[in-house]
C-alpha cells in the first residue's frame, strides 16, 4: 500500500513539473504572439500612410498590356 502511494505521489509530482514547464511555454507563446500583431499593426498603419502618398498620382506610363 505505501508503495502504491509513493508511485502516485512521484507521478503527481512529476505532473506538476510538466504543467509549470508548459505553463511557461504557453506564457512564452503568448508574449510572443503580443509582440507579432503589435508589429503587424505598425507595418499595416506605415503600408496605409505610404499609401496615401500616391494616392491620386498618375503613373508615367501605363502598364505593359500582359498586366
């Protein structure tokens, strides 16, 4: 019996060890995915306000007709 306790208690030992450790990762993750949309709204407002510079201006020559 107190051998039987003693398995269980390892194994919820080691079960906790695994939940802190992918309690990590997914922290990890998450900052990770914080700073890639934060970079993803700063290229998208740079690509609208450079997009609005050519707003209105004609090209010199129009395209190639494969276009």
């Amino acid at each position: 019996m107190e051998k039987r306790i003693a398995e269980i208690e390892m194994r919820i030992s080691f079960q906790d060890e695994t939940i802190a450790v992918l309690n990590e990762v997914i922290i990890e993750q998450q900052n990770k995915i914080d700073q890639l949309e934060q970079a993803l709204i700063h290229l998208e407002e740079k690509g609208q306000s450079s997009q609005s510079l050519f707003d209105g201006v004609e090209p010199e020559e129009p395209p190639p007709p494969h276009y």
